[in-house]
C-alpha cells in the first residue's frame, strides 16, 4: 500500500490516515506532497480524484478520505482490532470520529496544526473554546467509561485517537491549559510511537521537497 499525504507539519487529516496504518502494522510505502505550492493540485490529481489528501493507494485503486480509510483498514485488517471490540465502545468510537470529520470548525480555524508552534494563541473565540471543552468532555467520558486497558481513549490505541491526535497536538502547541485526564491524554498521544515517529519529522519537514 501506498499513503499519499501532504505536509506532516501541517496536514492533520493525513497524520489521522497515518496513525490508522500504521496500527494495521502493514508495511507501506508514504508518498509526501508539499501542500500550498503552485503544482500541489495538478500532483495530487495523479493520485485522488478529489486533489486531496490523504489518499490510500491499494492494489484495487486509490481510498480517499481520512474515515474512509479507516475503516476500509478496519474491514481489510479485522486482526489488527482497529476499533474496540466492545460493541458499544465501537459504536462511541465511531461516533466520536464521525463528529470530529465534521465538527469542530471554529478549533480548526483558530488553532490550525502546526506541530512547530509552542506559543500560546491569544484571544480565543467562545466558539473555539466551547469546542476544546467538548473534546475535554469526549476524552474523560471515554477514558472513564472504557479506558481500563491502557493509557488511550479505549484502553488500548484506535482510530478514535488517530482521529483526536491531531487535537491533542494542537492543544499542546498553542498552550491551551488543560486538567489532569487531559493533560494527561495529550502526553499520551505524544508518547504513542507512531505519532512522535511523525512529529519528528515534521519538526525535520522542509516546507517543499
């Protein structure tokens, strides 16, 4: 499999397709193009028929769409337990990945990744932080109910913190304060393997290739 992504530095929805992969444990082959320049578009046209990342090259065509990705490695991968194997637990992951592709608009616009930050965002809108208390809210209330296994949102890691890495991430480079399960929850994320294997080279990423 091929994993075509844009700028680890700033690509959110690429580092979610990322962190999904690599928990299938497959080798696969990462195919970077630098978002913003004058011929990203045309590039990832040869790719995605959206223009877009992520995009998962499979011997059968391309799979865009970081959630659609997911869960075709959910379906392709049953062994790699991508999902939480409670019936309910994997119903509220899946809710919760699905309210995070498409909510959350204000956090994404005021506090865009950028995994090189560590400076504090000043005036933060009522908006934006009414959804940092949700995401606050959806972490506790999984880690309370279902994170008896280990350190992440289910016990064990899921899609579901591949698709709240990006967060924790942004709440770590704009200092948001955070409590305890938290705060707790954002170390965690930074200490997973996988993401601090994409965050260092992001802090290495040069801006085009």
């Amino acid at each position: 499999m091929k994993l075509v992504i844009g700028n680890k530095n700033y690509s959110s929805w690429s580092l979610r397709a990322a962190l999904a992969l690599e928990l299938t444990g497959q080798p696969f082959e990462e195919i970077r193009i630098p978002l913003y320049q004058p011929d990203s578009r045309q590039k990832l046209l040869a790719h995605s028929p959206t223009g877009r990342v992520p995009v998962l090259v499979t011997e059968q065509g391309p799979v865009w769409d970081s959630l659609a990705i997911a869960e075709y490695l959910a379906e392709r991968f049953p062994e790699a337990g991508l999902w939480p194997l409670d019936t309910y637990a994997r119903a509220l992951a899946r809710s919760i990945c699905a309210e995070m592709h498409s909510g959350f608009a204000a956090l994404r616009s005021q506090l865009p990744m950028d995994l090189k930050r560590d400076q504090a965002q000043a005036g933060l809108g009522e908006d934006c932080r009414a959804d940092i208390a949700r995401v606050v809210a959806i972490w506790s209330d999984c880690r309370t109910r279902f994170g008896d296994g280990g350190p992440f949102l289910f016990g064990r890691a899921s899609i579901a913190d591949a698709f709240y890495a990006p967060v924790a991430a942004r709440l770590k480079a704009y200092r948001v304060e955070l409590d305890g399960p938290a705060a707790s929850y954002v170390q965690t994320i930074y200490a997973w393997p996988a993401f601090k294997r994409w965050h260092d080279a992001a802090l290495l990423e040069r801006e085009t290739l």
